[in-house]
C-alpha cells in the first residue's frame, strides 16, 4: 500500500490579457480573463467576465464540455444544473445556468476570489503553523449549514431531494478575500431527483481520500446517507487543524496491513477521481482506523474541539452526528466554550492574509509549486 504524498501537485496556468469571448447568450458576451486549473471531473475551466453594451459584470467561472464529449457527459453537467437551482444557501457557491455556443456546452458559476482549503493547509506547511482553531470552527460552520441546508433541501413540489455531496474535501471549500466561506462542486452529488443518471456499476463517485468508512466498504454505498458528509467535513477540520489525514497516519497503515475483517469492498471497484491509494487500500485502511488513531492526530488541538472531531469521525454513522445541523450546533457550543463566538468573516480574512504574508518569506517558498489556483504561481504576478 503506498503512502500519500506530503500534497497532491497543482499548477496554475498563466494569465491571459486577452479580449477573447468565450462564448455569448442574448447581449452578453463571456470574455476569457484566463484559463484556470482543470475541474475536478477534468473540464476545461476558465475565468471569465460577462460584457453587454451598457456594463461589465462580475467574474465568473465556467467549466467548458467540448463537441465531442459523450452525451453521457452533458447529461451529468445539465443534472448539476439543475440540482444547483434548489441550492440557494449562502455558503453555497451558485451555478448560474448552463448554455450552448458553437457545439460547446458551457456551465457558468459563481466564482470566489480567493483560495480553497487546500491552499490553506499549505500555508500551514509553507509557515510551520496551522491556522487557529476559530478560523477552523468559523469555517466548519459555514460548510456544516450550507451541507445542512443541501441535504434538506425540497423540490417546487416539496419533495426531499436527498442530496448527499459525496466529495467534501479542502478543494471544494473555497474562503474568499472577504471571509465569505462558499461549498462548491455538486458535480458528484446523490440525489432523488426523478430521472437522475445512475452512477455506473464498479465507480465510486467523488474525493475517495475523505470518503466516509460506509461509502468505501458498502457495495454500490447502499444506505449511505448525509452523515457521509459529517464524517467528510470532519476529515477536512482534522487536515486543517493539524495537517494530518486520517487515512495516511503511519499507525492507520500499519494497522491496516495486519489482521483485519475481510472487506467488501469490490476488488474491480474504481475511484471517479484521482487518489494517492486505490479504492480497497482505502476501504482497507477505512477499517482499520479506531478512536484512539484521532485522539493522536489531534495533539494539541482543545478538548472542547476534540470532542467534536471524535463525533464527527466514528466509523460507524450511528455514533456520528445525525444531521449537519447538529454538527453545527456542537462547532457553535464549542465556538463559546472556547470564547470564541465574535470571531467573523473580517477576522478569517484577515489571518488569511497573515498566513500568506508568512508564507512569502517562507525558507520553504520553493515549495510554491504545491500550491492550487496560483498563489504563488510563477506566472502570474501578486500584490503582497
């Protein structure tokens, strides 16, 4: 079984100063302002910003599906459309609509200036220090109330849709230069949506690195449910706080090589997206992990938050938390015990800031290669 890598390499692309329109619809014209990293599903992915003839919008991000990409492919993307016009939560980035221009399909969504999570923990990596623990609960609350709000979310109808997201992790938590925390990337949600595509027979949808134990053990995920999410959400707060993952703590691995309860985890199964183990090295070490494998990762983080993190992260969903909400409620109750109920948005933005100040300076800068989005990228130049 390998190991995962200190992080996953990620590399912006240069900016481009163009006057290129990516695509048009009606009066407005989508001009590139430059091509970004690939989407987690592979998609082309540009920033662009909407032109009519009496103003300039706000930036917006775009994932692009070519002519010839199967129908299967626009099907899924027209789904995230849909599924995104009952998500209208606050903490939960928008998707705009989907719109057709020269045989391309174009899925238009709200962008967030600033970077995802991923991007914070390698600050913390770059800078020696993890972020505090009130930016972990200000931004585990947001994300736990925009989940809650998913997974209730109804129909024009008032019928539950059921979503569960199946692929948090610290990419698709993004934290904006305002402190505005926003969840993206519904591409792999679950839903009941009437009509929805099944997901094929032997792929196991979304981020398989944070995946819950129940998706990577179950065959096909059968009862899988949002406390999925929970235990997602929890993985991501364990990473932030002190930059460990759970799945690759040298004791997990360890345990996981020795005896163990066979597993049934499909042996031909295979991840959606990209990992650093297949689905049963990971299925593997979703076993083995026990209590006392958090209680060490978690040294030097508060009891109050610890707490949280033991509940959010038991491997059976029946001793988790049963909803997102409550999940929220237990970061707020820890948010007061710990006297931190006044830290905000301004206050997250700001650490932010200091974090990536520090990280400048950093005797470890040329790891800036690591970093998602461009941070640091070589090629386009920031005001520090």
């Amino acid at each position: 079984m390998g190991s995962p890598p200190s992080r996953p390499k990620q590399t912006a692309q240069g900016k481009e100063a163009t006057e290129c329109v990516l695509f048009s619809n009606e009066d407005t014209e989508f001009l590139v302002v430059w091509r970004m990293d690939r989407g987690p599903h592979g998609l082309v992915r540009y920033l662009v910003r909407p032109r009519t003839r009496q103003r300039v919008g706000d930036l917006m991000e775009v994932d692009v599906l070519p002519p010839h990409a199967p129908s299967s492919a626009r099907e899924r993307m027209a789904e995230e459309a849909q599924l995104a016009s009952w998500l209208t939560h606050p903490s939960i980035a928008r998707v705009h609509g989907l719109f057709e221009d020269g045989g391309r399909t174009f899925l238009l969504k709200e962008h967030v200036e600033g970077c995802n999570l991923d991007t914070v923990i390698n600050l913390g990596i770059l800078r020696g220090r993890w972020m505090s623990e009130a930016f972990c609960l200000y931004v585990g609350g947001m994300v736990a109330g925009a989940l809650h709000s998913a997974h209730t979310a109804r129909d024009e109808a008032g019928r539950p849709l059921g979503f569960v997201h199946r692929s948090v992790n610290p990419c698709c938590i993004r934290v904006g230069l305002g402190g505005v925390v926003k969840l993206t990337d519904f591409a792999s949600a679950w839903s009941l949506l009437p009509g929805r595509l099944r997901t094929p027979k032997g792929l196991l949808r979304g981020e398989i690195d944070y995946a819950a134990p129940e998706r990577l053990l179950a065959p096909g995920g059968h009862g899988v449910d949002a406390r999925a999410d929970v235990f997602s959400l929890g993985m991501v707060l364990l990473e932030l706080l002190t930059g460990r993952s759970l799945y690759g703590l040298e004791a997990v691995e360890r345990a996981a090589l020795g005896p163990r309860r066979k597993l049934k985890a499909r042996s031909s199964a295979k991840a959606e997206l990209p990992s650093w183990a297949s689905v049963g090295e990971m299925a593997a070490l979703a076993a083995a992990f026990r209590p006392e494998h958090v209680e060490a990762a978690m040294q030097g983080v508060s009891a109050p938050l610890k707490a949280i993190l033991h509940k959010a992260l038991r491997a059976d969903p029946a001793e988790r938390y049963a909803t997102a909400a409550e999940l929220q409620a237990g970061l707020q109750a820890c948010r007061r015990a710990l006297r931190e109920e006044s830290y905000g948005a301004e206050d997250a933005a700001s650490e932010l800031l200091v974090a990536q100040a520090e990280a400048v300076v950093s005797p470890h800068r040329e790891q800036a290669g690591l970093l998602e989005w461009g941070i640091f990228p070589d090629d386009v130049p920031m005001q520090w």
